[in-house]
C-alpha cells in the first residue's frame, strides 16, 4: 500500500477473513443486540410518566421503584458487553496472521488500527441496528397483545395530619400492561444509545492496540506479561473486612444511623474495592489453583487443566471476573432480601413479590456472564487444537481432554465463587446490621422488638451451586469442538 488506503478500503479489509473472522462478527453483533435492547428497556422504565400504565407489576407501578429497575436492567448489560469482550476473541490467532498479511502487504501499523477498528465497528454496527429495531418491533408486536383485563395495584397516598402521611393499596380491575410498550420514547434516546455503543466499542478497541505491534512476522507486545500479583486480593480482603466491621464502626465513631450522601460514599467506594480486588485478583487465585493442583493429583485431566492455569493464569480469568461480580452482587442481594422480609410484614406479598422478581434477574445475569465461559472454552478448543491434536496423538484420549477443559474453567471459579458471595452477604450484614427492630400492636400500645437478621444460608448455597452448575453447562457444551481440534491433520496447522 503506497498511500493511504481509503475509508471504503478499511471496511473492506476489515469485513474480510475466514469462518473464525465471519463467526467472530456474528457474534458481536448479536451480543451489542441484546445489549442495546436491554439499555432501551432500561429507557423505557425510565420514561414512565404519570399518564401511562397501568401495569402487572409492582416494580413499574411503583415510581419509586423505577430507579431501581433502571440499574437493575443497566447492570445486566455488564455481563453482555463483557461477553461481547470475549466474542472479540474468537479466531485471534488467525486475524494476526491476516494482520501480519496485511503489513507484509504494504500497510502501516496505523492502518491495521483501522483496519481492526474497522471490523469492530461494523459488528457493533450491524448489532446496534438489529437491537434497535427488534426494540422497536417488539414493542409494536405486544403492544396490543400484551394489554389485557386483569387486576392491579394502585396504591393512594393520603394526608393524615400536618405532618404524617398514610398509603394506602387496593387492588383494581381493568384494562392493565404487562410492560411498558405504551411509554413515548423519543427518538433521540434510541439514537444515542444505537450510536453510543458502536463507538465506544471501536474506542476501546483501539486502546486496547496501544500496545500491541503488528509487524509483516506476527504480532508482538511491547509489555512483557508479569506474573499476577496478590495486590488484588488484598483490595479485596481490605474491602471486605471493612464492610463487615462497617456498622460498629459507625456507631463507635459517633456517625448518623442514616444513609447520609458520605456514609453512601464509603459504602460505595468499599464495595468497589472488593469488586475490583476480587477481578483483578481471580488471576492470582488461578495461579495458585493451578500450582497447588498440579503438584498433588495424580489424574492426568486434573494435571493438564492445572499446568494450563499455571501457566496462563489470565487467560481463564478474563472469562470469569464477570461472573464473580455477579456472585457478589447476588450474595448482597440475599443478604438485603433477608433483611427486608424479617421486618416486612408477612401478609404484605408486595415485597416478597418484588424480591422474587429481583431473583429472576439475577438468574439473567448469571446465564449472560455464564455465556463468557462458553465463547471462552470453544475459543481454547480452537486456537489450542494443534497442542490438543499432539495430545490426543501421544494416547491421550478425548474424555480426558474434555474434562480438563471443563476443570480448567471450574478450579479457580469454584474458591472464588465462594468468597465473591460470601463477600456481597458479609458487606450487606456489616452495612445494615445483624438486629433490626420490628413494632407489633396498634398505635397507642405497640410493642418494639429487637429480631435477628438470619443468614440465607440456602439462598446462599443455591446462587454459589447454580452459578457453577450454570457456567458448568455452558462449557460442556463448547466441548463439542474437541473432536475436530483433536483431528490428526491438525498437526500442520499453525495454532
């Protein structure tokens, strides 16, 4: 290439490549889809006003509910963008090659930035379209079916006296939503979020390359990759042990009881030291994981997916630090619904309601950070089938080669899991107390008692078992491709 090529010629060189390219495209258009039709539900909560609805559900009649609707449904676009991180994996080896081509081809490395950023923003764009547009069709598709004769709650706010008020809820029969498909949103926010996401997918594609040097003889980085360090973990030790003790901190120190805008911030802030000390620090637990394994067992599944962790720690991590922050946002969550439902009154379903729906979510969350694992293990069939192809010729059969990918992905998830969602139960219990206090009785003779707050142990136990069941069953069912990877004439091909 003697001039600049042309922007036309930068899509068209970022369009091109083989099945591993064309299945890495796919992939992240459909995951900027579901991600940019989860920010425009998350709008249409938003937008709710007072002349629309009403509705089935709790959480979209009640305004304020609605903020918390609105992070819930952002929240789960996490593990979607997060997931479209790991798309842009698939096929890395062969796009260095086709890289490494183009350089040898006349190109500078500033247009082979293009180039990728070129690729990148097509899929995103392709992406963005199609999630707008199935946004927009969904809603004109259950707009009418979902309108129906049923029974809502519509709650009533009344003045009692100068400076108390009562609510009150009855339950009303008419016509009633299932969502909020008849909320007016303008153009101008499907336009910003259709065209946000695009862009700053290529913007981070392109930061992600300011290390990286594509040369006509390959890829090359110019940081040499450190072993993990255990900084990390101590973050996240810190965090979590000041969350815990954070209560009788607050009392000792004379601090108010209410969530005051600074007592907010600390809680916040401690809660994202564990979040980033738990991400960056699963590399670690890996390491470790893997050292430890590798010089104890005696099964040769466990020792081939324990010498991998050791030696390339990060690579399984970057699968999995999605899927331990929502462990640890799920182990806060039942911590908070244990709380709610001992002070609640058990007559009243619209809390217990709510938080049932605030599980149903989670499970979402768990699935889409689970799907990383998937686009995880099939990417490490892929570009490790020339080492797993001279195993499967040295007699190391095929079962054995599917269960240390499987184990590969489990050992270092299954301890973190564990203290992710420990963490999230112990900062809620630290932040909100163990003890709260529920009044019994009619006005002039009610009785104040102090009840303990019980720990979920079996919400507990079904969040760390369903998490891994659930990132389990996504990397088993990438082992399909083991038995083409494992194919002899592999052995010429360059991993």
């Amino acid at each position: 290439m003697s001039e600049r090529p042309r922007t036309a010629t930068i899509v068209w060189l970022g369009a091109r490549g083989g099945r591993a390219d064309k299945a890495r495209i796919l992939a992240t258009a459909a995951v900027t889809a579901v991600a940019v039709v989860g920010l425009l539900s998350a709008a249409c909560v938003a937008w709710i006003g007072p002349g629309d609805g009403p509705y089935t559900s709790n959480l979209l009649m009640e305004p304020g509910l609605h903020p918390g609707v609105v992070i819930a449904l952002v929240l789960l676009t996490v593990p979607v963008l997060a997931l479209s991180g790991q798309c842009a994996r698939i096929g890395a080896p062969a796009r260095d090659r086709r890289l490494a081509a183009y350089r040898l081809g006349g190109a500078t490395p500033r247009d082979v930035v293009r180039i990728v950023g070129a690729e990148t923003g097509l899929a995103a764009g392709m992406g963005s379209v199609l999630g707008a547009g199935l946004f927009l069709l969904g809603r004109w598709l259950l707009d009418g079916p979902t309108t129906v004769v049923g029974t809502y709650t519509k709650t009533t706010i009344r003045n009692t006296g100068p400076d108390s008020q009562s609510i009150l809820r009855e339950d009303v029969v008419g016509r009633v939503h299932l969502l909020p498909t008849d909320v007016s949103l303008p153009w101008a926010v499907v336009a910003v979020v259709a065209v946000s996401l695009p862009l700053g997918t290529v913007l981070f594609s392109w930061l992600a390359l300011h290390r990286v040097v594509v040369s006509p003889f390959g890829v090359v980085r110019r940081a040499d990759v450190r072993p993990p360090r255990a900084l990390p973990a101590a973050f996240f030790v810190i965090g979590t042990a000041s969350l815990a003790v954070f209560s009788r901190i607050r009392s000792s120190s004379g601090l108010p009881n209410e969530a005051v805008p600074s007592v907010v911030a600390v809680v916040v802030a401690l809660f994202l030291m564990c979040g980033v000390g738990m991400i960056l620090g699963i590399a670690a637990i890996s390491s470790f994981v893997g050292a430890f394994v590798a010089s104890r067992t005696s099964s040769p599944a466990l020792l081939i997916a324990a010498r991998r962790l050791a030696a390339a720690p990060y690579t399984s991590s970057r699968a999995n630090a999605v899927i331990l922050l929502v462990a640890m946002i799920g182990g806060a969550t039942q911590g908070v619904r244990a709380n709610i439902l001992v002070t609640t009154d058990p007559a009243d379903t619209f809390y217990l309601d709510t938080l049932n729906l605030v599980n149903v979510v989670l499970m979402i969350a768990i699935v889409l950070a689970a799907t990383g694992a998937l686009v995880h293990t099939a990417d490490t069939v892929v570009t490790s089938r020339q080492n797993l192809a001279s195993l499967a010729a040295a007699g190391v059969p095929r079962a054995v080669l599917r269960r240390s990918l499987l184990l590969e992905s489990l050992l270092p998830l299954a301890p973190a899991t564990v203290l992710a969602t420990a963490a999230g139960m112990l900062a809620v219990r630290g932040v909100l107390g163990t003890t709260d206090t529920v009044t019994h009785g009619p006005f002039r003779h009610q009785v104040i008692e102090v009840v303990h707050i019980p720990i979920p142990w079996i919400e507990m136990g079904i969040l760390i078992l369903g998490t891994l069941a659930t990132t389990a069953l996504m990397a088993w069912a990438a082992l399909t491709f083991v038995r083409r990877s494992t194919d002899p004439r592999e052995l010429r091909t360059t991993a």
